[in-house]
C-alpha cells in the first residue's frame, strides 16, 4: 500500500491549488449544512461523506472541473433542467473550475440523495 495516499478531506484539498481548494471547500461546506451529522471521510482516494451507515456524496477535483457523484444509478430527475448547463455522466455531473459553484444545486443534489 503506498503511504502516499490521503487520509482526510484536509489533507486531499492541500494538494490542489488555492483557487480549486477554495471552490471543493464550498462544495464540503454546503454538503455539511444539509448533512451536519454525516461523516466526511476518503474513500477511492477522494472525498466523500457517509450517513446512516452508506455512503450519501463524493466529490473530487480535476484539471478542469469538480465532479459531483451522488452515487446512484442516475443523476437527480427532477433536476434535469439545471443539470443541462453541466456535462457529467449517468451518475455524476461536472461543474468546470472557470465558474462560480452552483451551490444551490449542489445543495438540491444532496438533499435528493438524502430522500433515496
């Protein structure tokens, strides 16, 4: 097992670039307002949080954007109209790092996930 890997959602955002840990730092705190009691932990070498015994959320940092994963089989339905601005995949959407984070939607995602 190589020792390089992180341990915390801290230790994961001070490898990024300022800018980039500033927006995932959003991202973290709007999931912790939704979820206060949910744990944050790494898991799959990014962050993720945990409630209930499951995992609810992961989000990472890329090059060019930060990638949300509810972690489900489909992205949110009834969001589908605010999630047509953003690219992603079946189970997760992409917010590119040169625009604000939509943490509105971000906040709508989590409460979504917390209902399933």
């Amino acid at each position: 097992m190589a020792t390089d890997k992180v341990q915390t959602i801290d230790a994961y955002m001070a490898g990024l670039p300022e800018e980039t840990a500033r927006k995932l730092e959003q991202i973290r705190k709007t999931i912790r307002e939704v979820v206060p009691d949910a744990q944050e932990m790494i898991s799959y070498q990014i962050p993720a949080f945990r409630w209930n015994g499951r995992y609810l959320i992961y989000f990472a940092a890329w090059k060019k954007h930060i990638a949300l994963y509810p972690i489900s089989g489909e992205m949110v339905p009834g969001l589908k109209d605010e999630l047509a601005g953003y690219k992603g995949s079946k189970g997760s959407v992409h917010f590119p790092l040169d625009k604000e984070m939509p943490l509105d939607l971000v906040r709508k995602i989590v409460e979504w996930k917390l209902k399933k």
